[in-house]
C-alpha cells in the first residue's frame, strides 16, 4: 500500500506530538497537543481556520495518515482534525471557538511512510507554510539530511531563540558556508569550529543575532553587503588576534570576560592544532551548491578533525563547569524581562595576543600564567601584589621597545602606538580606561614609571587591569603576528 483512502474514527487518531510547526514530548496526548495549540494562535492559527471553514466542516483537503505501531497518526493536517476533535468533543477542553459542524468518522489519506513524507515535504516546502527551520528539523528526521542552518542552530540555539533569524533570506543569504568561513566559523566532521574561546564565540554569534534582529541586513537593506563587512569592531578584533594553532568546537555560552562557560555535556571541545596551520580553502562544503549537506562527509574532509587531538589541559575547560553554571545566549528582543546586567569586570591585558615568537612573547605569557596562579590564591595573597604585576608591565614595555630599537624608551614607544592600538578596543575598554585616566601616551608612560617604585598607588587593581588593556593592544601593534 502506497495510499488510499480510508475512513477513520476521530477516537482513533493521533495527533502528531512531533509536528515541525510546533514540536512536543513524543508522547503527548491529544488534548495536551490541542491545549497548546489553542494557547498559540501564532503558530496553528486555529481560529483562522475554523472561521475559514464556516458551518460546515471542509473536506476538501485530508488528512494525510501513517498507521505506526497499531496507531494512525496524523503526519499532516493536524489543525483540521483538532478542530474536527473539539465540535465533537473528543477532548474536554473549554474554549471560545466557533466549530463547524462535523461527522464522528473522518476521510483521511492514509500512507506508507516514505509517500507522507515525500507528500508533506513537497507540500510545505513550496507553500512556505513551515519555516526554515522547521523544514530542515523535518528533512532531518525522515530523510536523514542535514543543513548548515540547522546545524547552526545546534550549536547555538540561536535561531530558536531569535524567531527573525528563522527566515529563507537568512538560512540562503547570510548563514552560509561562505559567510560563516569569512567571519572565523568552518564546517568541517559534522560541525563548526573555530578559534574562539568560549567567550569570544559568545560575542561573534551574538553579533549576527543583533544584524538580523534589528534589521542592518534585510531583504530591501545592506542585501548585497557580505556579513564579514557588517560584524563590529570588537568581532574583527578577535578574529584578527586568535590563535590559528587552537581550534574550539562552537558551542557559544554568556558570561563575562572573566567567566567563560562551557556545554552543559561537560565535553572537553577544545582541540589543539598538531601543525601550524590549516588550509581549510580546499574542503569546501561538499553540498555548497545544495540547500542540505549529508551527515557523512566525505573522507578528506574528516581527515580535519583526524588531525585534531583533545587537550587534556586546557586553561578554559578546566573545573568550569563546576564554577559557573551554564546559560542562554543572550536574548535581543525578548519577550521577557530584560536580564540584570552583569557588572563590567577585566582581566590581565583583556584581548588574546598572538605575538611573535621571542622574549616579549615569552614574558607575556608568563606574566599570564603568574596572574592566572594569583587568581587561583587570592586569598593567600596580600593587596600588594597588583605592585608587582603593574611593574611586570612597565618591564613588558621596556623590553618591547628595546627589541625595536636599542635606544627607544617606553615615552616615545607609546606614543608610537597608543592611537592604533586604542582602535582595537572595545566601547567598554575605552570606557574603562577613561575611568582609570588614562588618556595618553604620557599618562601611561608615567603609569608605567610609577611601578618601578613601591608607591601606594600601584595597589590600586582596577587602574593595574585597565593599564594591561592598552598596553596589550600597543604589543599587538607592534609584536604581533
């Protein structure tokens, strides 16, 4: 059996509890399903129908039905068999409804399997009656074929919950394989990667969420405009800093500079490069061409991940979990309260520098570690202890303008670069160093001088972070890779 039609009893239907339009538990009852359909007109748009409908119940569309485990379940009109299930009350549910009238025993379509989804996919995907997403989580599950939308959305959780990014125009226009590998995020094994911690994957996916959903990329504006030409400084800064060697699987989480959260699975996603650098412009999307990828790529390509070994120690995983407990994206436009804003807090130097190899690098990254071990034993240390980090800094400093010219000295080095490097910061780090005074290569070259004496002043911590701020920017000019 292909399809026939076959009169059924409405006490023998099911409602489908996995209905792309508004999937549920898999084992909802139908007055469960029906409640909630009631309850979101948005998405089933009950009323509309039933008013569509009049006084007599319609039957010039069927219910499309596959028999699965002894049970006929409806795979596709499930509104018209709700409606049909309240005018004669085979679920005892009050509501405001105007019900055409209807028989006890409905016609319906009923089909093998393959021949309703093929049916429902033709049906849908061309009306645009089902969103992106919910076409791709459909193709997924029956035809066992995947998207680049979709997995997005897997990683993220971005397009569920921000509804404008669930639009054709985003899934074949801005989050495509093209885009996506310009701002930093490759699709290869199955998965996006990256070379963004945590945090920094926070702040690239929430900039797409925020070019969509308050309309700088639309059908009628910037259309035409590449996504790597809208993100904001603060995006550029990072995939202009990252480390190429160290690669993340995207799993985006909130939370402050300083609280770098991790997937709830408690997986270690972070992976270490064994050579350089890849050359990820040869694996193109095998399905670039195609709205769907296959789940099984080709062998080339999970070579990638083959050349990719789990850190057992990495700096961000480490107890993580544990400390800081996982949270949402943050939501743009929410129809919730708008969460408490987090206070403003910096670390040591606040950007990831990539220098060049040598004593400035080597110093650099001692000083990270030795303030990573002073966080770790805060309590144990005294409030003197910023005095030795601020004179790590001046000595930082002077060490990077003797490797540019043996005569340069830090006043005329940062006045070199403190207008560049100023460029590379964030909103909030300007305004932190505008808090702090710090307004100009003089006033930083005698911050710097004061922490070569052991004056009360240097004890103060947040001028300390603030002075790293634009001193890591200044060695990213003039060190970085």
């Amino acid at each position: 059996m292909s399809q026939e039609i076959k009169h059924i009893p409405l006490t023998e239907l099911y409602l489908w509890s996995e209905n792309p339009r508004k999937p549920l538990v898999s084992d909802a009852s139908n007055e469960v399903i029906i409640r909630d359909a009631l309850s979101d007109e948005l998405k089933w748009n009950l009323k509309s129908l039933a008013r569509e409908m009049g006084p007599v119940y319609d039957l010039s569309e069927l219910p499309t039905v596959v028999e699965v485990d002894n049970r006929f379940v409806v795979f596709d009109g499930n509104r018209r068999v709700a409606i049909a299930m309240l005018s004669n009350n085979i679920v005892n549910i009050e509501h405001k409804l105007k019900l055409p009238a209807c028989d006890l025993v409905l016609p319906c379509n009923l089909c093998a399997l393959k021949t309703a989804v093929d049916n429902i996919i033709r049906k849908h995907s061309e009306n645009g009656s089902w969103l992106p997403l919910e076409r791709d989580l459909f193709i997924e599950e029956y035809k066992k074929e995947t998207s680049l939308f979709l997995q997005f959305e897997k990683q993220t959780s971005a397009i569920s919950k921000h509804p404008k990014l669930n639009q054709g125009f985003v899934k074949k226009e801005v989050l495509t394989d093209k885009n996506l590998k310009d701002i930093g995020l490759i699709y290869v094994g199955g998965e996006f990667k990256c070379n963004f911690d945590y945090y920094e994957q926070f702040i690239v996916v929430n900039d797409i969420i925020k070019i969509i959903n308050t309309e700088e990329k639309t059908t009628r504006k910037n259309r035409k405009t590449i996504l790597l030409d809208l993100v904001s400084e603060e995006v550029k800064n990072i995939m202009n800093t990252r480390d190429r060697n160290v690669w993340y699987t995207l799993a985006p989480k909130e939370g402050k500079t300083d609280e770098i959260t991790i997937a709830s699975t408690n997986e270690s996603s972070k992976v270490q490069a064994n050579v350089s650098e890849h050359d990820f412009s040869k694996y193109e999307n095998p399905n670039s061409h195609s709205s769907n990828i296959n789940p099984q790529q080709p062998s080339d390509i999970q070579a990638i991940p083959n050349n990719l070994e789990t850190s057992p120690k990495s700096e961000i995983l480490e107890d993580q979990s544990a400390k800081y407990p996982s949270n949402d994206l943050i939501s743009l436009g929410s129809k919730y309260h708008t969460k408490r804003t987090a206070p403003n807090t910096h670390r040591l130097f606040d950007l990831k520098l990539i220098l060049k190899s040598g004593e400035v690098n080597n110093l650099y990254r001692d000083l990270l570690e030795l303030y990573k071990f002073s966080e770790n034993m805060e309590k144990d240390l005294s409030g003197s202890f910023h005095r030795l980090i601020r004179m790590a800094l001046r000595l930082l400093i002077e060490l990077a303008a003797k490797e540019l010219r043996p005569e340069l000295e830090i006043l005329p080095y940062c006045e070199l670069y403190f207008s560049d490097a100023k460029k590379l910061l964030t909103k909030d780090q300007k305004t932190t160093l505008s808090t702090q005074e710090i307004s100009s290569a003089s006033k930083i070259a005698t911050l710097l001088h004061v922490g070569a004496h052991n004056y009360t002043a240097c004890n103060n911590k947040e001028q300390t972070l603030a002075l790293s701020i634009i001193v890591g920017a200044m060695l990213q000019k003039s060190h970085g890779k």
